[in-house]
C-alpha cells in the first residue's frame, strides 16, 4: 500500500484510512517499531478490555475465590482507625 506523505504543522504524517483504523482496532495510539529498515505501527490494546467478561466467567466457575486471606491474624486494624 502507498501513502503519501503530508504537511501537518511544522511535521510531516500520513494518514490511515478508516477501514484500516477498524481492521486493526487501531483506538488512540500505536506503537512505533524500527525493526531492520522497516517501520511497524502496532496498535495498543485498551488495557483492561474485556476483563468484566472475564471476571463474570472466574464467578461462574467458581474460581474468583481469594488465594490468601485479606486479613492476617498478627495485622493490628486499629492503626488504620
């Protein structure tokens, strides 16, 4: 595929096309990696996507249960008090 080019401010750019945008579920910003005379644009995830899923699968299966306790029995609460 080619790009041309562009003026944008004292800079220089390209723009992307919007199927290519959505194809490559491209948000907000990507990743810019030079890698033996090439330039790769790799999207960034959306951190967290797709943990509400995730967590209502873990509580089906029974697996959302703490590791350890969130209290320790030597822990003194008052001094949060």
């Amino acid at each position: 595929m080619e790009l041309s080019v562009i003026q944008i401010g004292n800079s220089k750019g390209f723009r992307l096309s919007k199927t290519l945008i959505e194809k490559y579920g491209i948000k907000d910003k990507v990743e810019l990696i030079l890698e033996k005379g090439y330039i790769i644009l790799k999207p960034i995830p959306t951190p967290r996507k797709d943990w509400g899923a995730a967590f209502k699968e873990m509580n089906e299966n029974g697996d959302d249960q703490l590791l350890f306790n969130d209290v320790f029995d030597d822990e003194n609460l008052e001094e949060w008090i």
